[in-house]
C-alpha cells in the first residue's frame, strides 16, 4: 500500500475513513509491517469527509476492513464515489449493530 492510499478501518473503535501516511522508513507500508501511520477522516455530509480532531494515528494492519482502489494527495478533505461512500455506511451500520449486541450482552450478564 502507497502513501495517500484511502480505506475503511476502525481506529479508536470508531469506523472511520483513513489515508495511508509513507512509512517512517520512506518505503511503502507492506503486509509485515506491524503498524500503519495513517491520516483519519470524519464523516461531514453526503460522502464528504474531514480531518478528524485527531488526524494521526497508528493502526494494526489487521484493524483495516476495506482497501479503496483509489489514492489522494489531499490531507484535509476525501469525498468518496458513490459505491465506496454506501460501503462505509454499510460497514459502519455493521460494526454499530456489533456494538449494540456486545452491550446487550454485556449487561444481561448483570443482571
């Protein structure tokens, strides 16, 4: 994956729109590596996406959940093609529905 690569991952157990930053050591991020510097994005309105309050972090490859066949060079703003933007809805309705079931569970433990 090259640097300005765009994809769907959870980061900070949220499912947000992320762009790959270039490696620490200059090369392209590869599958080995164990953790991704990627910018993160928030959704804005109609498959518009900003920066979000903490634009940075380190993800774990394995926390990627879709790799978009497109790059971008931008760092403020990502708008998402029609497909793309109804596969994060639909990836963010998931992992909410997951979350909401977790917490169900959870407190009928408790009870």
């Amino acid at each position: 994956m090259n640097r300005g690569t765009v994809a769907i991952a959870i980061v900070q157990h949220q499912v947000m729109i992320i762009q790959l930053v270039q490696a620490a050591s200059g090369h392209s991020h590869r599958r080995s590596d164990r953790w991704l510097d990627v910018y993160t994005y928030t959704p804005f309105g109609d498959h518009l996406f900003l920066a979000s309050s903490v634009p940075q972090a380190r993800i774990a490859p394995s926390d990627l959940l879709t790799v978009f066949p497109f790059r971008t060079t931008t760092t403020d703003m990502i708008e998402l093609p029609g497909q793309e933007y109804q596969e994060f809805l639909q990836l963010k309705a998931k992992h909410q529905k997951k979350q909401e079931n977790l917490w169900r569970a959870w407190k009928a433990k408790l009870r």
